[in-house]
C-alpha cells in the first residue's frame, strides 16, 4: 500500500468513528473481546486493521461489514489488551542467560553443586561463567567468597554474576587470573571487596567487575551477537510482549536489530538506548532515527548510570546503609559530568535515560534536570527509581519525569530491603501508588536479566498485590502501595508509548494507532488476584500480524 493510501485509510478510518466507514477494505478483521484503555469505548467486540493499524473498533457485525473478498477475519480466543511492553530489559543479556549456567533463586550450596557439576564437563583450564545469583536465597546474609567456589573448582577460573549483574563472585583461581591481589587498588567506581585482614574475598562490585572481564576469553563475537538477539526476541514474543526498551543498546547489536528489521525478522518493536561511548558518540553525530520499519526500531535515547544497585550496596543513598553503615553507595557520575551529557544530548533533540536506584541517586538526577533547564517535552526518564524519598515523589510530575520502574524489584527487596536500608526508610522503596497520585508516569518494566523475572505477568501482579513472582510475601511489601488493574495494565502499555514519544501510535486500541495486542486466556480486571501470576497468554500481534501463539 502506498503511503498516499495509508494515509488516506487512516483518515477514513478516523472519518468512521464518526460513523462515516473507510473507503478500503480492512487487510484483516480481528473478532473477540479488546480492552481498549480507551474511556470513550473501553471494550469492543472486533477491529479492523489495514498497513498495521487499526481502521475501525466496534462491534462484530459493524467491523465484518467492512470487509472485502481479500480480507482476512482472524478469532482471537481470551481477552486482548493493549500490547504488553516492557520499559526496560537487556536483550543481549536475555540471550546470553539462556546459554550460561543459571543460578537464579539458589542457595550458596547449591550453586556449588551447579558449578561442581558443570566443572567436571569442562576442560581443565577453561573458564566457567554464570549469573543470577541472589543472596536473598542464602542461608546467612554474608557475601559469598572465592573460598565457597574453590573446593568444586580448582582447575577452572569460575565468574558468577549476581542477579543485578553489578557484582561478580570469583574463584581464586579467576582472581590470579585478572591479577588480583591484596594490594590491588579499587578502581574508581568500583570496589574490591576485602576481609578484616585486607585480603580480597572473590566479591568484585561494579567497575572492578572489569578486572575480571577484561581477561576472560571474548564472547561477543558478531555470530555470538546476533544468536544471543534472536533467542531473546523470540523469548519475548513467547511472553506476549509487543515491544521492549533496551536499556542500554551498543552500536555492534543496533546493527544487528537493523538487519533483522531489513530481513523482516525482527517480531516485536525496539525502543533501543543508545549505550557506551562509540553508541553514544556516533548518534551525537547522526542524530535520532524514529520509527524505522513501521515503527519497529527508535534510537533517539541515551543511557547513563548515575549510581549502582542495593543488592551490592552501590545504590547512592543520603544516609548510610543499616546493615553496611560504613558505606552510602558508589556514584557512577559526578554532578559535573551529568550536566555536561545533558546539554549535549538536549543540543542533539536525544532523551537522557539515567539509571538512579537510590534515594540520593533519584535526588541528583532530578536536581541535574532541574538545574539544566531540561523540558518536560523531553521526557528523561529515571530508570529504576526504586528508592524515593518523600520529599521527591512530586517533582517527577512536576518536572516532566518519568519514572521508569521494575514492580518485579518489589519481591527482591521484600526478601532483604528492610535490613539493607532499615524499617523507616523501607517504606521509600518502590512507591507506585503515591507515585500514580502525584500524576506521574510510571513506565514498568522488569529488567530481566538482572531481576527474578522478565514475565510480564510478573509486573502485573507485582503492582496489584506488591508480592513477587512467587507471591511472596503473602501479604505484600507495603501493600498500602497496590494499584488497581487498570493502572497497571496502563503502565504496561500506554505509559511506556509515552516514554518513548509513541502515545500516538501504540498504547492503546483505536483507531489510528497500530494493532498491537496481547492476547489472555482471562480478563485480568476479573480474576482472582492469586490468578494473575497464572494467566495464560494465547497470542501476540504485532502491526496486525501474529507473531507469537499458544501451543
């Protein structure tokens, strides 16, 4: 179809909710049931698409009418609503958790029996690598050391990351292998984590992540890359997601998610942050690119890290942590710094995506916007935002911010938020209601891999029941800080369109915007909150085509 075409459906399709039908037939009648998230009409029974987007909604025999002898009808079982997006994940590192050891949700015991299992399958010598551990799953809440690792793995080096993926665990034999020794210096930003006698444990917190990584053999082959990208997209479809964020995208998998969308193969849209300085620079210079491929690939967003994670005690807080009161966090970026990559990205038209988990972290980078004069027709964004004090909750709406958030992050911190930053301030951690009042907008998503879970199902029932994705606890973190269904659906959908400058196109089902859908084997506004977790997902569509059903 022509572009004069597409526009000129549109417009009639625009004309028809005003009861005036469009002048072509649809490509593709869909009929069941939609949610809409649309006051106006909240729920049709059929819609009609043509080029991707959606001409006609209403009811049943008012769509089939429009149709032609070419048209196709498609029944879609269950409920549909607005698709599913995820507002911040890692693709390449979905891909790559899916071919490493996974070591999620076990104990210190039984991560060593993993790596002792895997150690007798390879070569003496070779490296064993892994993440996902937690330590909220351990037994006693002490760091785990090299000295855990070495009985199962003399002869290999063995790096495990933690679930954040801002801290490595080591063996000793990786720690010689980087050169790690007592007298090693912290890199800036990072830290080497040492016991009483100034010896280095195995613990690496976020940049001395590096001294290990800079030695370990070269996985991001170009091959590698792209394997890693096409696992995690189908991953994805599979989950009934229609787009995802990436939150932080090299220029080598940018090029990659650009041939897949040459190909015809790239099934859900990307929202790609540009990420790293090579990215980063060669988009300074470039410029934004919106909405290649009907949508399908936006880079017009850069991302940057203001602070660490709780769980290794890099998140900045404005006090120290209760149960490490010696350290508040490490920054990952001076004031001076931020205001510098602001203005650069403000001359270039780019949306800064700051990555800001603690309380002090939020404050600075909410202070950096206010300082630089940045317009809420910007829409930077504080990935994460997981800890807010009281005092800043308003300034979000009131600058224009968004707040970009993971409700996964809600079981994490239930299982050790309260000793890590103390009882008072627990109740900071992951404020989605106050936060809604305040006519924010909250963008969820998971960041899987570095969370317990990249189901999007999770995030629905997090934000309702404030339990994690396995309902625990059972009576939810701060419950007091629950959203309804319909607010979440919206976080999930239209509230990541407007994060990404998309609320014309995505985000909900009317006319004129694309017909993206998630399909449910139940309506979510009518089960059973224990049902959340457990709703089956039947069908994706993308642009009015099926990219993903059940099986």
């Amino acid at each position: 179809m022509t572009a004069f075409r597409t526009s000129l459906v549109l417009l009639l399709g625009m004309l028809w909710g005003c009861q005036r039908p469009p002048l072509s037939p649809p490509d593709t009648v869909f009929v069941g049931r939609f949610v809409t998230l649309d006051a106006a009409q909240p729920e049709v029974e059929a819609i009609a698409v043509a080029d991707g987007r959606i001409v006609g909604a209403g009811s049943r025999v008012a769509m089939l009418a429009l149709g032609g002898d070419k048209t196709q009808r498609v029944e879609v079982p269950g409920v549909a609503v607005p698709g599913w997006v995820d507002a911040h994940v890692h693709i390449s590192g979905l891909g790559s958790t899916l071919e490493t050891l996974n070591v999620e949700r076990m104990s210190k015991e039984a991560i060593a029996k993993a790596v002792a299992v895997v150690a007798q399958k390879t070569p003496a010598g070779d490296w064993i690598i892994g993440r996902g551990w937690d330590e909220g799953y351990f037994a006693t809440r002490e760091d785990p050391t090299a000295a855990d690792l070495d009985p199962v793995s003399a002869q290999h080096p063995v790096v495990l990351a933690g679930i954040g993926e801002h801290s490595v665990w080591v063996n000793s034999r990786a720690l010689e292998r980087a050169s790690i020794a007592n007298e090693t210096p912290d890199p800036p930003g990072g830290r080497i984590v040492r016991d009483a006698a100034g010896r280095a444990t195995g613990l690496l917190l976020e940049e001395a992540q590096r001294l290990v990584t800079a030695v370990m053999p070269d996985t991001n082959t170009e091959v590698a890359r792209e394997r890693r990208i096409r696992v995690a997209l189908q991953q994805y479809v599979r989950w009934g997601l229609t787009g995802v964020h990436d939150a932080g995208t090299e220029l080598e998998d940018i090029a990659i998610l650009e041939r897949l969308l040459k190909s015809g193969e790239l099934p859900v849209r990307v929202y790609a942050m540009a990420y790293g300085d090579p990215a980063i620079e060669h988009y300074l210079k470039k410029g934004p690119e919106i909405g290649a491929g009907d949508g399908r690939l936006t880079v017009r967003s850069f991302k940057i890290y203001v602070d660490g994670a709780l769980g290794s005690r890099g998140a900045e807080l404005s006090a120290p942590y209760a149960d490490a009161p010696q350290t508040s966090g490490l920054p990952q970026m001076q004031d001076s710094d931020l205001d510098r990559f602001i203005r650069r990205a403000q001359q270039k038209g780019f949306q800064v995506n700051a990555h800001a988990i603690g309380d002090l972290a939020v404050k600075r980078m909410l202070d950096a916007i206010e300082r630089n004069h940045v317009s809420a027709a910007n829409r930077y964004r504080v990935e994460h935002a997981s800890m807010i004090s009281p005092q800043n909750l308003q300034r979000f709406h009131a600058l224009g911010v968004i707040a970009s958030m993971q409700p996964v992050f809600i079981g994490e911190y239930s299982r050790w938020g309260v000793e890590r930053v103390g009882p008072g301030r627990a109740a900071w951690l992951m404020p989605v209601a106050d936060l809604v009042m305040t006519g924010a907008v909250l963008a969820s998503g998971t960041d899987y891999p570095a969370s317990d879970s990249g189901d999007p199902r999770t995030t629905l029932n997090a934000l309702v029941t404030r339990t994690g994705f396995d309902g625990k606890p059972k009576e939810g973190f701060f419950p007091l800080q629950a959203v309804d269904v319909t607010t979440a659906l919206w976080s999930m959908s239209e509230a990541p369109a407007y994060a990404a400058f998309q609320e014309k196109d995505l985000g909900r089902l009317t006319i004129g915007r694309y017909a993206d859908f998630t399909v449910l084997g139940e309506d979510p506004r009518k089960a059973p909150k224990e049902r959340l977790l457990h709703i089956p997902v039947l069908m994706t569509v993308v642009g009015g085509k099926v990219t993903g059903t059940v099986h």
